[in-house]
C-alpha cells in the first residue's frame, strides 16, 4: 500500500469513478430497456397469468406480444413518432364452461414525443381492431382514443406513468359498448450490474359499467447487451388492493423485452 496520502486519495478517487461509470452504464442501459419513450425499434413478450380472480375459481392467461418503431421527424411532422402494435393470445373461459385460446383484438398506438428534455411527454391517437378468434377473446367492437405517457429518466431509474382512453364507435351491433381507461405507474430503481426492481401494474377502469380493480406490483428484472441489442427479462408478481366489481386477486407478469440497435 502506498504510504503517500495523494497517491491513496487518488487510487480511491479512480475506483468510485470506475464504479460510478460501470453503474451508471448498468442504468442507461436499463432505462433504455424499459422506457417506454425510447426512441428505438423493440419487441417486447409480457405474459399476464391470473390464477384467481374475486367470486370465481376460473383463470386467464394473456400473452401480449408488442412491436415498436420509431419514426423520426419530417417534413409534415416536425417530432419523432413511436408506433406500438399489441396484438394479445389469449386463454379465457368461455360460455360452455371451458376455455378459448386464441388470437384478442389488436391494438395500435401512434405515440408523438413533444418533450424529449428533462421529463420525457408523449401523446396520440390509438385504435383498437375486432380481430380476436372467439368472443370471449375481445369486445367486437372498432374502438377509438388517446393515449399519453409521461416518463422522468434518470441514473436511478425511471418514473412516470402512461394514461390510455377509448370507447367504441363502430362494430358487432349485438356486443355492448364499450369505454374504458387505464392507467399504468412505471416506477424503476436501478440496482448494480444490470439489475432493476419494478413495479409497472395497470389499474384497469370500465368506465361503461362503473367498475375498476386497481393492482399493485413488486418485481424485479435483469438487463444485459448482446453486440449492439439490448435484452431484458423480468418478474412481477401483482395484486388487487381496491376494486369495485369482479377482478383478478393475483396476477404475475413475466416478460422479455427486446431493444435492437442501441
């Protein structure tokens, strides 16, 4: 060991720095991972299992696989874009008293970032397409709204939350309207070495029936780089503490999210 105090203070100062560099590379490229404002073409798998739900012993499973593109600033539209597609498979029951999987109602979201400084803002219309396989699988019905999302980034992680609306507007004349609102926290603290814990649960509102079930999280995720991608695995565990009507007691998420080109 060296007996010069500067030479110490020195070798010191270079490990944190070393360390703070390696964590704060650790938290860029989680944020990058899991912010849903990054400016980059992604897939995302989320896998939604609820084993129980309130007055009921039937299960569902939800399989939502997600695509995004981000579309950067023209002539006709001076700010970046970012195109989400959702398209769910699903297992619910059905009216028999047994269960359909299949293919839900697709979603599409064109999401256009007006703030990218600071705390990140996002905005813009999306459309929800009938296309599921049975209808127990989906609503029937073309439905319309806007969706924004609001996200601060930072070295400790991200927080934020994203608001979506719709109603119906066109579809199977047999099947109710609908309207309905949801809105999501994402609360994400940077760990070392690529790991993360979340909590990102969607508090669900039907608007049409007056009902909602709010859920809350508390998972954790791992990220790591694979040439210029960025992949991200993760587990949150969810559950209902305040509803009003029928909704899941527990539910737990499992995902991947796939980030190319960062």
């Amino acid at each position: 060991m060296s007996k010069h105090p500067g030479a110490s203070a020195l070798l010191l100062a270079t490990s944190l720095a070393s360390a703070f560099c390696a964590y704060a590379d650790n938290a860029d490229t989680a944020n990058k991972s899991n912010n849903p404002l990054n400016l980059a073409q992604g897939m995302n798998l989320e896998d939604y299992y609820t084993p129980r739900y309130y007055d009921s012993n039937i299960h569902s499973n939800d399989l939502l696989v997600r695509g995004t593109l981000p579309i950067a600033p023209n002539d006709l539209i001076g700010v970046p874009q970012l195109l989400r597609a959702t398209a769910p498979i699903s297992t619910h029951p059905d009216p028999n008293g047994g269960y359909s999987t299949g293919e839900g109602d697709l979603n599409l979201v064109d999401i256009f970032l007006l703030k990218s400084d600071g705390v990140q803002l996002g905005i813009g219309p999306q459309i929800t397409a009938p296309i599921a396989d049975q209808d127990e699988l989906g609503t029937g019905k073309w439905q319309a709204g806007l969706a924004a999302i609001a996200i601060d980034s930072s070295p400790r992680g991200l927080l934020g939350a994203m608001v979506q609306y719709q109603h119906s507007f066109a579809g199977d004349s047999d099947r109710e309207h609908v309207e309905s609102a949801t809105l999501q926290p994402f609360i994400i603290h940077n760990l070392d070495q690529g790991w993360y814990l979340r909590s990102t649960a969607t508090w669900m509102f039907d608007l049409k029936h007056d009902t909602h079930y709010i859920p809350v999280g508390f998972g954790a995720g791992k990220v790591w780089t694979s040439a210029s991608n960025i992949l991200n695995v993760f587990v949150e565990p969810q559950w209902t503490v305040e509803r009003k009507g029928a909704g899941p007691q527990f539910t737990l998420l499992a995902g991947l999210n796939a980030t190319f080109g960062q």
